[in-house]
C-alpha cells in the first residue's frame, strides 16, 4: 500500500491540534461575515453521516433575537427556582449577549431509520456537524465555544428549537471575533487513552 502523503495536510492538521475555545468574555461586538458563517455551516454538511440522514438543525440567532433567548433563559431559571434573586434573572438574559453570533446545533433525528441506523449514530453525526462548525469558524479566524447548562436540556427551550423526545439540543455555539488567540492549553497525552486490541 502507497504511503500517505501528510506534506499537504499541515494546515489542516494543524487547525485540529491547536483549536481552543474562545471564553466570551473576549468576544467584540463585531459580527462574523454572512458568507463565513456559509462557509461554516457548508464545512458541518461534510459530517460522517451514516444513510444520509441528515439529522443536523443549524438556528442562528442574531441582534435582538439573542435578547429573545435571554428572556427564554430567564424563565426557564424561575421555574426552576421562582425565588431567584433578580441578579441571577438578570444574568441569565444577558448570557446570549455574549457572542454577536450564537448558532443552536440540534439533532433531529429519524426513529424511523432504527435499527439500521440507531439514534445515537444520528446523534452523533450531529455532533460531529457541530464540531466541524466549530473548526471552520476557528480555521477563519473566529473564536468559538459550545456552551450548554441546565438551559440546553430545559423543556421550553427544547419546544423553542421544534425538539422531538428523542431529539437533542447538543449545544449553543458562540462565536465572534476577538483582539487575542483564545487560550493555548495543555491537552492530555494520546498515549494514555491508546492501547492495541487483539481480542
Ligand atoms: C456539548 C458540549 C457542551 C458544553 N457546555 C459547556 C458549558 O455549558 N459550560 C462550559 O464552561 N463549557 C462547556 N463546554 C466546554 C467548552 O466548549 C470548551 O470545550 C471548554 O471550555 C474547554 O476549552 P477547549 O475547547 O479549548 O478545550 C461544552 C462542550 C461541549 C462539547
């Protein structure tokens, strides 16, 4: 068999091994441009996909839409707890004003296609759509960050984004621009979680 040849993957390469999430607090109020966010979403089309399923959902959400989210988070925190101090209320809608950009990532899958292709393969492709969303965002020079919490997983926030039972809200992608690289950290060692199976 040919040796692969790696001299040309250098830059992609070196986009996986260096990616860090950007913390939002860096985050200026500049928008990404609409053809990069094209260009990010065409990058989370290419996701391992078994049958073609296609169960990724891509939200954007913008300008005012982004207080919207904030007031959804809100509510979501007072029925959790109906004596949440105004401070926490207050915190909770400015948190998707933290990235001019917040791109919701859900898998919306098909039960349908089970056995052949169970849920969770589909829920997994989804993720894996997020992530490549997530590398093309930083390979153009974008910070990004998939944040969750309680919120991602809440009942309302699921029937604001047209989720099934089985379908899953895998992440609020932040992204925007920043003054400074995000963050370089130390990641583990491959090694550690590598072995050889032989049965
Ligand atoms: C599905 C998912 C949900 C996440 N949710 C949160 C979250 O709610 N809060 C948080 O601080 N980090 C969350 N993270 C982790 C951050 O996205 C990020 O990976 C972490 O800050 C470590 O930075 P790094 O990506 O540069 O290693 C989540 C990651 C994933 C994959």
């Amino acid at each position: 068999m040919a040796e692969a040849d790696t001299s040309a993957v250098s830059p992609v390469l070196d986009a996986l091994i260096n990616r860090a999430s950007m913390p939002p607090r860096l985050f200026s109020d500049a928008a990404p441009a609409r053809a990069d966010i094209e260009r990010m979403l065409e990058a989370a089309m290419s996701a391992p996909d078994h049958g073609a399923v296609h169960p990724w959902r891509f939200h954007l959400i913008e300008g005012e839409a982004r207080n919207k989210l904030g007031d959804l988070f809100a509510e979501v925190l007072l029925d959790r707890d109906p004596f949440a101090p105004t401070a926490a209320i207050e915190k909770a809608k400015a948190r998707p004003l933290r990235a001019p950009l917040i791109i919701t990532v859900c898998a919306k899958v098909d039960p349908s296609r089970a056995p052949k292709i169970p849920v969770v393969e589909q829920v997994v492709t989804a993720a894996a759509a997020m992530e490549h969303l997530v590398i093309a965002a930083q390979a153009m020079g974008y910070g990004a960050i998939i944040l969750t919490g309680p919120n991602a997983h809440a009942g309302k926030v699921r029937a604001a984004f047209g989720l099934d039972r089985e379908d899953e809200l895998l992440g609020f992608v932040y992204i925007g621009c920043a003054d400074e690289p995000a963050p370089a950290k130390e990641r583990p060692n491959a090694a550690e979680y590598t072995s050889e199976w032989n049965g």
